[in-house]
C-alpha cells in the first residue's frame, strides 16, 4: 500500500494538497462536512463524482484520487465533448435537486447569488473536469446554495466564451453544442447570455477586491494574470450578447 505523499499542484484555492495512493488529502475546514454529504448524494444519485472517504489521522479530509487530464490541458473539446460536458452538469443539477441545503451548514460560496434554488457546484469549468476513462468533475470545495441559472452561466461561458480572440461565430457555435447538451430549455436559454455576463463581471470584481484588501489566495491570482483574463472575458460575453441569444433562440 502506497503511504508516501505526492503534492499536487495547479489548482489556485486549496493549499496543502497531497496525493496518497488512490486518495487525495485536504484541509479538513468548516465547508467539508456539507461538501462531503453533498458529494455522497449527488454520487447516490447515480452521478459519478469523487468518493469521499472521511478524515485521515491527521485530521485532513480523504478523497477518492480521479486518475485523467484536465480538459483546460487538452486540445479545444469538440462539439461533441462539449454536448458531453453539458450532459454532465445537468446530471449534477438534476442530481443535486434532491438534496437540500438545510442538511448542511458551514458552506463556503465565493460569489452567491442574490437568492438560492439549488445546491451547486459552483466552479464547474475545464480545470476542473478530469478526463480519462472517466469525465468527473473535481474540487468541490466551493460548492454551497446557488442557483441554475448561476451555475450554469458560469460553466457555459468557462466551456466556450472564456477565450476573448475567438471569433464570435465559432464561440456562438459551441455554446450551442454547449447547452444543447444541457438541455435547457427556452426560457433558461433566454436568461443565460445576461447571466453570463453577471457571472464573469463578478469574478472580475472579486478578483479586484481580493487585489485592495489583500485577500488570498484571490489577491495573487488577480496580480498574476487572472484578474485580465475575467475583465476581457466579461467584456467580450457582454458585447456578443445579442449573438449569443440569437444562437440559443434562433433568430
């Protein structure tokens, strides 16, 4: 059995992350015991979602480890991929309907919206979704109360509008193969190019308060280049709206 810990490295929020064997090793903090109750659900549910296996001895949290390669370091996912992907997060919405934030406390939201309707992810985006034999979404620390429409704007623009040269055409044309895969409906589909634009306006500013009020690791993440790409991508979600909802609609 394998003891020794390998640090992993990449991701921006969770310091002191180990791999030991086939379990990954967290920062046990208020969050985890809702996010593990969670992640029990949403996996009894029928998702496939990392399993989680308690604390260790040293008080840290254990995870199952998802062997693969996170799709932001593949190749540009094809219409194909991205319908997949879009099943997926409806999976994880439809799954999570059942589970009721009361049962829980403790969550840790990085950017809640005005009201909840939904226990959500929050950060479901291609440095977060591992692919191998599998296709799991991982890093479900931030999951808390949101909304559809929230989180699902979210992964939408981080799928296919977080890269500001692409031309606007080809961007419209996977997010389509996007939502088709969702499967949402037209009144979602209505809602979602404003949402879009909300959502990355918001990681902007909080990136940008993080930066005045030296709140780490957001802080950092703003100085070394995140803070630009969230400002050019709300920028360019928000001036290709109406192509974005004629895309979702039809003209």
């Amino acid at each position: 059995m394998d003891t020794e810990e390998h640090p992993l490295t990449g991701g921006n929020a969770t310091p002191e992350v180990v791999r030991i064997g086939a379990t990954v090793r967290k920062p046990w903090t208020a969050s985890t015991p809702a996010v593990d109750a969670f992640l029990d659900a949403v996996r009894s549910a029928g998702v496939d979602v990392p399993q989680t296996f308690g604390r260790d001895e040293s008080g840290r949290q254990v995870i199952e480890f998802i062997p693969g390669t996170p799709a932001l370091e593949l190749p540009p996912l094809t219409p194909e991929d991205l319908a997949r992907a879009g099943r997926l997060v409806r999976r994880i919405h439809d799954a999570s309907r059942e589970f009721e934030s009361s049962q829980a406390s403790g969550w840790d939201v990085l950017i809640p919206p005005a009201a909840a309707d939904l226990v959500c992810h929050n950060d479901l985006a291609p440095w977060n979704l591992i692919i191998g034999e599998r296709w799991v979404f991982i890093d479900w620390d931030g999951a808390g109360p949101s909304t559809r429409l929230w989180d699902l704007a979210y992964a939408a623009q981080a799928f296919t509008l977080s890269d500001h040269h692409q031309e606007p055409a080809r961007a419209a044309a996977r997010l389509g193969a996007f939502i088709d895969g969702y499967g949402a409906g037209k009144e979602l589909r209505g809602e979602l190019p404003r949402a879009m634009g909300e959502r990355a306006a918001a990681m902007h500013a909080l990136l940008h308060r993080s930066h005045l009020t030296g709140r780490e690791p957001w802080g950092s993440m703003y100085r070394t280049g995140h803070g630009n790409h969230w400002r050019r991508a709300a920028v360019y979600v928000v001036e290709n709206r109406d192509l974005w909802l004629r895309g979702l609609l039809g003209p």
